[in-house]
C-alpha cells in the first residue's frame, strides 16, 4: 500500500512538471533574412518559440523535429503595417459585433496562411480588433500578431471646427480602450479627392496627448499639404501619401517618417467596384489618384524615403496581398528592398526590431517558406507553402 501510494506521488510530480518544449530544426537550402542577404543551405533551430541559431551545414539537433524545406525560400514571416482586419462585403453600421468578428477571424486565419505574421490594423469599429488581438494573444484563435488602432478618429467624431480639446479626448478615449496606434483622418478619402481635413494645431494637439500615453500615430493623408501638416505635427507614419509633391516627399525624407504607400487596392477597387457599390465619382476619383500614386511613391524609393509595406487591405484582399509587392517592383523598387520593406523595417517601426523581421537567434521564430525565389522574380511571395509564428507550424 505505502509503496502504491509512493509510486502515485512520483507519477503525480513528473506530470505536474513543464512539458519540455521538442526543439524543431528546418533544414533550407536557401535563406533571405530580413536585410535581404542570402544564407546557403542553412539549418534553423527552433526551441520553445524562438529561434536558437541559424548555421550553414549545421547538424541536426538529436530529438529534434526536422522539416525540410529545402524545395523552397525560406524568409521572417512578412508584416504589413495598414490592413482593416474586420473588413467584408455589405458591411454595415447597423451589423451586430458578433458578424463583423467572424469576418474578422476568417480574415486573421487567411492572412496568417498567406505568410503575414504581423499585421498592423488600422480601423474597426466597436474595438473588434482590439477583441481579436486578445484572442490571439491568448492562443484562443489562430491569427497574425497584431496591432490595431479601434474606430480612427474621423470628422463623424470631431469636426475641424471643433478645436483642439476634442481631439485630445478622442485620443484619451482610444488609449482607455487598450489600442496599440492611434488613427487619424488627416485628409477625405481617395474617393472624395484626398483634401485635408483637420489643422495642424489639431494634429499637434492629438499627436502631442498619444506620445504622452506612448501610443504611435498613424494619419491617413493624401493631399500634399495632408502630409505636410501630418510630418510637422509629429506623426509616426504617414498612410497613402498619393498627391505628394516633391517638396513635401523632401520633407518626408528629411523628418524620416514612416510612409505606408498602397498601390494595387485601386486596381482592386477598380475591378470590383459594383460589389462596393461605388458610384460614378468614386470610380473617377480612384481612377484619376493612380498615376500620381506611382509617381509619388517612385520618387520616395529615389529619395530614399523610409517606406514600409503597406496594403489598406479591403474586403475579399485577405489572403490576396503579394500584387502589392509586384506593383512595388515594378515601379523600381529592387526586390531586395521591397523584402526588406515588409520584414525588418516594419518591425523597426513597431518598436519590435529585436523580436520579429529577421532571422537570428533569439527572435520570435516567425518563418517562411516560399516556392521560387522572390529575389528573382517577386511573385513568389504570393505562393507561400509553410508558416511559422513563434514556433507554432499553421501551414506546411
């Protein structure tokens, strides 16, 4: 009996212990990591989430799961700073919250399988997003890391009239609901000409009371004189950025903030304008923002502009992004810049550069693999076949 009762305690104690994480080993042939530099038949150890070293030629780990991937490119998972997470067809105001976040995790589930580990998510409504990051942190649901910024401050909230007390509340209010990055409106959409909306003592006053909460700001500007009052009222990244003059792009370079272009949504628009039900002037609008989009965002590759990739992702995009990165090159941008682009420099500027967009030891095993090689032809990062977030397998 007494040595029953023995036996049952030890049992009880080794089950009681920490499982022991197995290390995992990816066997490559060839790597790009996040400052685009190739790494020849390298081998990857895994443990416990992170990644342990990265050796050409190394020897496999004794115990360790192997996962060859040497049929492919192996790369940091990819991050992509302007997504709407909830984003779908015939949304509306007037849908319960519960909807949007199914939409919200079917999206989360796609993008992750498409290769993009990261996101930044910038405007849902009734913090949805918020929710979501929750949920995935705790493991709860499958889904990118993200960072999201809840409902953007817009002129439905607080008018240009109204001063700059407003605008400081507004900000106060998405810091007390838990958001990662504030939002802002500093320009109407593309499809309502992209002029400016707030002043810039209204920006300062926004940007001024984030950067007291340590929150980053992100302002939505199209029109050149948008961006000129976004750089000087401190804002951290500037979106879209597509009626920059030369002057304003000098300034942008000269301040180094971050500019999240997007090229490919307004082919995407374009085609799919009747499932938005986008009228005449829309369409127009779009249709006209496109050739000086592309003239604004080559002449900040030329410049040398802080760019990061960036898609403002609409419904049906998720899963469906790497056209951006084609657009990207196409317009002169080297591949290798362009994968720099959507590993290291975001995670720089999401104060992460320590932890994700690179392969070295010591970072969140984020990890790749692609079939072909994005350094010869970019389109292989639309044809992704294994993904890894912090040492989890989602897709292989």
């Amino acid at each position: 009996m007494l040595m029953r009762l023995i036996a049952g305690l030890v049992v009880s104690f080794f089950l009681s212990l920490p499982a022991v994480a197995q290390d995992t080993a990816l066997k490559t042939r060839l790597a790009i990591d996040g400052q685009g530099s190739v790494i020849h038949d390298a081998v990857i150890v895994v443990h416990d989430g992170r990644i342990v070293s990265v050796r050409p030629n190394d020897r496999i780990p004794q115990g360790a799961r192997e996962v060859d991937l040497t049929k492919f490119t192996v790369m940091p998972g990819l991050i992509d700073m302007h997504v709407h997470i909830s984003a779908h067809f015939d949304e509306s105001g007037r849908e319960r919250p519960s909807i949007t976040a199914f939409w919200a995790v079917d999206n989360a589930r796609k993008y992750l399988e498409s290769g993009f580990t990261t996101l930044r998510s910038l405007g849902a409504p009734n913090l949805v997003d918020v929710d979501l990051r929750n949920a995935i942190n705790s493991g709860l649901i499958a889904g990118p890391r993200l960072f999201v910024s809840g409902e953007p401050l817009a002129e439905s909230a607080v008018k240009p009239a109204d001063g700059e007390a407003p605008m400081r509340e507004y900000v106060r209010k998405q810091v007390a609901a838990h958001v990662d990055v504030i939002k802002i409106f500093g320009s109407l959409s593309s499809r309502a000409g992209g002029g400016p909306t707030y002043t810039l003592e209204q920006l300062k006053a926004a940007v001024d009371e984030a950067h007291k909460a340590g929150k980053p700001v992100a302002v939505h500007a199209h029109a050149a004189e948008a961006v000129r009052r976004a750089i000087l009222a401190g804002a951290d990244t500037v979106e879209h950025g597509a009626l920059m003059d030369d002057a304003v792009i000098d300034l942008l370079v000269e301040k180094q903030v971050v500019y999240v272009p997007n090229l490919y949504l307004a082919e995407y628009y374009l085609a799919n304008g009747q499932k938005f039900h986008f009228n005449e002037e829309q369409l127009r609008y779009t249709r006209d923002f496109m050739r000086p989009r592309a003239e604004a965002f080559a002449k900040a590759v030329k410049k040398g502009a802080r760019i990061v990739f960036g898609t403002d992702a609409a419904a049906g995009m998720p899963g469906h992004t790497a056209p951006e990165f084609e657009r990207r090159v196409a317009l002169g941008m080297p591949p290798r810049q362009a994968i720099v682009h959507a590993t290291s420099t975001p995670a720089k500027a999401l104060g992460m550069g320590d932890k994700i967009g690179d392969l070295k030891p010591g970072m969140f095993a984020d990890i790749i693999a692609v079939e072909g090689n994005p350094l010869e032809d970019i389109k292989a990062l639309g044809h992704v076949a294994f993904v890894m977030k912090e040492g989890k397998i989602y897709k292989q």
